[in-house]
C-alpha cells in the first residue's frame, strides 16, 4: 500500500482590467516544513480574473501531481486560495453557470482523483506567495516576455514560517460563516498552545488554571461578540484582562492569534422612493427610480449621523439610482468619493417589478408560493433567486473584505444584499431573509477579521432619522 503523500496548493490569478492582460500563479508546499516544493506562473493574455484563477488552480493542481508521479490515489492535496468563487464551485456547494469556467473547472476536477483535493477559502493576506506570482507574471507579459522562475522573488513575500497544515485542519464554508470562524478560531489556538483543539478549549469563567503563553484567556466563542463596540471600533473583553508586567503573557481577545483589525461593513439602506411606501416590488430589473423628497430628507440625516460619527473611511455604492443619490448626499458631507461595485445591487424581481405583494399573489401565487419555499426558485419572468443573490453578494463581500481590510467603509445598498450578508454572516439559512426588518436609510453594520470570522454589530438602526 502506498504511503500518503500530503501537500498543500496555494493559487491565485488576476486581470489588470477584467477582462484584460491576465495571469496566475501558484505555488506547491510542504505542509510538514512550510517549505515550498515548486512555483508556476504564466501570463495568459486577456482574460477575466475568474479564469485567470482557475487557470493558476490547475497549474497548482499538475505540479502537485508532478512532485509526486507515482503517488496515484495516495496523493492528498488542500488547495487554498482566496477565491470563494473557486473554492465553492470545485467544492461543489456552488453551481457552475458561466461558460468560461464550466471547462475550467472540469479540467482541474480531471487532474486529480476528487476524494485526493480539498479546498479551503484564506484572505488575501495568507495568499502573497500565489499572489505575487501572478503579479510577476503580469509584470512579464506586459513586458512581452514570459515568466521564469529563476528570476521570482516571490517567495520574498510568503510567510516567513508558515504553520503546517497539520496542526491547522481544513475548514469548510466561505469567509463571514459562523461555522468557519468558529472552527478557525479553536485551531489557531490550539495551534498558539502547540496541540490539537480539544472539546471546550475555552475556560469556563473562574477557572483556576493559568492560561498558557500565547493562549487567550477567557475568550469568547468565535462568532460571538461580548460587549460589541461601536462601528469602526475593537472588540472589548468578555472579562476583564489582568493587568499586564514585563513578560506576562497578554491575555483576552487580543492576543488570539488569528484576529486583526476588522474590515467593517457599514450596511445603509438607500432613502425612500416613490415605490417604498406602497411596499412595492422594486429591484434591479425595473424603472430605477430616484429618492423621494422624503428620501433625500432620509439621506440628509443619514450623512449627518456619519459626520459625527467620523469613523467611515470609505464609500461603495450599489450602481442604482436610489443608491448613489443616497451615497452622494453622504459623500459630499464627508469629502470621500464614491465606488460602484455591480454586487451590491438588488435582486432582480422580473415579472413582479414595481407590483405589491397582494398583487403578484393575485396575478402570479403559484411562482409566489414556490419563490416563498426555496431560495433556488427565481420570479415569474426571468428575475434572480436568492441563491443567485447570494452567490453575487458573497463574492462582492469578499471583494471588498480584502481591499478594506482594517478599514470602515460604507455600502449603501439595498434591502436583500443587506440581509444577506447579515445571514452569512449568521451562519442563518436562507429563510432568515423573510424575519428581518430593514427600514428605508437603516443601517446596519458587519465587522470581518482575517481569520473568516463575522460579528454583526447592528441591525436596522434608524436612530438618526428620528
């Protein structure tokens, strides 16, 4: 019987343009040493980000196998990358729609035995070496040549001792899943204390024992926030820390080894339209309407409230009308600039666009019936389903997790994408979206950390229109 063979592929791929000049990059690790065994990266010409990722997947893939030609099914390989696209399509939680990437993805399920790969979702942080290849890469194509790995340098910006992957088990579930962060949190303390993470690794408040170096002392379950700061701000402690001397170990949630500074997610919901107050069907596949006179009053306050508040660095619209009128008032209060980013905008509702409730029941109850059952059924005519909604929402959440990561910014959006990424978030199922209530210009506010892990802070606080 063969002996198993266990490594780690870390990918990645990017686009200057998307689509546009494009290239990948991947590297093959020891998960024993953190050493890596080999590096691959090519530039591809133009393409889109999500095939040039694919592209440096299957490039991590057939080196892995190449290391070790005659492993057969005694080859295991965890890829990580920072994808979620990626990670939740060969992992087969997500459908495989675009044409681009069904051949893709093929091709890289073909290289290996399925049973041999697990993927696992890791920030952008964790993915520098990868990253940097792809970068080399585009650096190269730009300047008409090829890649060559003699000339890399990027290893430079990997860790300088990864941790082995054996102390640290895969996870499943994207970024902002409670499950996740949760699981993250235990192994990267277990880790801290140099053991696998037992069943109640976190002490009971009163414990006599001494927290060990490194090791978080009364910290609380992953997920969970104790004392919730205000947006932008740290988390407290569950319990007091000790006061610190010269070598005692820093204890409370601070010292946890896979916790920064949070990317946090101020959550607004654009001001009233014309449509808001008859609770009508209005999403992106209808006339777009603009701010009612109420709504522009609603947006006032609202940039006011975050012009005390002084804690938003940033700004990021949904492309629709209601939304950068809303973000524009809010702009110009703070003297940020705004960026559109095409996740953020609401659910398509087809047929039932600019309808009230009673009459899609009336006009349309069995697709009603059916949309009210399952997040996979879409509306009469052609709209998105939530499970549509989601995927889209969850890659933007991702986007903007890694490029703001330390930093507050402000989305404005809409009523779905909001409860969706409070419901990821959650860890909630799909039927949480219909037991949450967002107020027209609320807000609500989501803090992400480096290790995956969500807290929501806030949720439909219309405090400042009052």
């Amino acid at each position: 019987m063969s002996v198993a063979r266990q490594v780690v592929v870390e990918a990645d791929g990017g686009s200057r343009g998307n689509p546009g000049p494009a290239g990948y990059g991947a590297v093959v690790i020891d998960p024993a040493t953190g050493e890596p065994l080999a590096e691959a990266a090519e530039y591809i010409g133009v393409a889109t980000n999500n095939v040039a990722e694919y592209r440096g997947l299957i490039a991590g893939l057939t080196a892995a196998k190449a290391l070790f030609p005659d492993a057969g099914d005694a080859l295991r390989v965890h890829v990580r990358m920072d994808s979620k696209l990626v990670v939740e399509q060969m992992s087969g939680r997500w459908k495989i729609k675009h044409p681009d990437m069904k051949p893709l993805a093929a091709r890289a399920a073909a290289i290996l035995p399925p049973s041999s790969v697990t993927y696992e979702w890791i920030p952008r942080a964790q993915n520098k070496h990868a990253d940097r290849l792809a970068n080399e890469a585009m650096d190269a194509g730009r300047d008409g040549r090829q890649w060559e790995a003699s000339a890399s340098t990027a290893a430079l910006d990997a860790p300088s001792a990864r941790t082995p992957s054996a102390t640290l088990p895969p996870v499943q579930g994207p970024p902002g899943d409670q499950a996740a962060g949760a699981a993250r949190a235990r192994a990267a303390l277990a880790a801290a204390r140099g053991a696998a993470a037992p069943e109640g690794l976190f002490p009971m408040p009163g414990a006599a024992e001494t927290p060990e170096a490194g090791v978080a002392a009364e910290v609380p379950e992953a997920g969970v926030a104790a004392e919730a700061p205000e947006a932008g701000g740290e988390p407290t402690d569950a319990h007091p820390a000790p006061q610190r001397t010269a070598g005692t170990p820093q204890t409370g949630w601070g010292s946890a080894p896979d916790l920064g500074a949070p990317a946090t997610l101020v959550l607004l919901r654009h001001g009233e339209t014309a449509l808001t107050p008859e609770k009508r069907f209005s999403g992106s596949g209808g006339t777009d309407p603009e701010l009612s006179a109420v709504g522009r009053g609603q947006a006032e306050r609202a940039a006011e409230h975050f012009a005390a508040l002084g804690t938003v660095q940033e700004i990021v619209s949904s492309p629709l009308r209601r939304c950068r009128e809303t973000a524009a008032a809010v702009a110009a209060r703070l003297g940020l600039d705004v960026r559109i980013d095409e996740g953020l905008r609401e659910t398509d509702f087809g047929a039932w666009e600019g309808l009230t409730f009673g009459e899609v029941r009336e006009r349309y109850g069995d697709d009603l019936t059916a949309w009210l059952a399952s997040p996979d059924t879409a509306p009469t005519g052609g709209g998105e389903s939530f499970a549509e909604v989601a995927e889209r929402v969850a890659a933007a959440r991702d986007r903007l997790v890694a490029r703001y990561a330390g930093r507050t910014v402000l989305l404005v959006t809409h009523v779905t994408p909001i409860k969706t990424f409070v419901r990821l978030a959650l860890g909630a199922p799909p039927e949480a979206l219909f037991r949450m209530e967002l107020s027209a210009a609320s807000v609500s506010t989501v803090a992400y950390y480096g290790d995956g892990n969500a807290s929501v802070r806030l949720l439909n606080d219309t405090s400042h229109l009052r």
